[in-house]
C-alpha cells in the first residue's frame, strides 16, 4: 500500500533524494505503524516532536499502535523554537 510521508524542517535531510519537496510517496507493508516508518527513517526520538496522521496527532504513547491505511498522510515536525 502507498502512503505520503512528509518531514519538515531540519528532518528533511532523512528523506531520500526522490522527494518532491519535503514529502515522499513510499510503498509499505499493510499493517505498518506510524512508530514503523518512524523508525525505518532513523530518526531521532528527540526530533519527531510533533506527528500527525491526516492533521490529526499522534500521542507519542499511541505511535507503536496506529496503524496506517492506504493514501494516509504522515507529517513529522521536530521542536521548533522562536523568538
């Protein structure tokens, strides 16, 4: 099944060189969890700060239990300070 995966800011760099901007289609087993990609992407706990599923968050409690579905969304924010 294929979903978009979207990184922003400095997580970007962990997206492979076929993106189109800060987002990529990929192709993942049926089942595969939010904490799954997460993972396979390597990225770091501290800098996924803020997830969501649809433009719904994802409790960090709650990322090894949801599952995706097919053309799901997942959009990944690290920590973003201002001034």
């Amino acid at each position: 099944m294929e979903i978009t995966l979207k990184l922003f800011a400095t997580l970007t760099d962990y997206l492979p060189t076929n993106r189109v901007d800060n987002a990529v289609r990929l192709q993942i087993k049926e089942g595969s969890t939010v904490q799954q990609i997460i993972d396979q992407f390597h990225l770091p706990e501290k800098l996924t700060h803020l997830v969501l599923v649809n433009g719904v968050y994802v409790d960090p409690a709650d990322r090894a239990s949801k599952v995706l579905t097919p053309d799901d969304v997942l959009a990944i924010w690290p920590p973003i300070a201002g001034g």
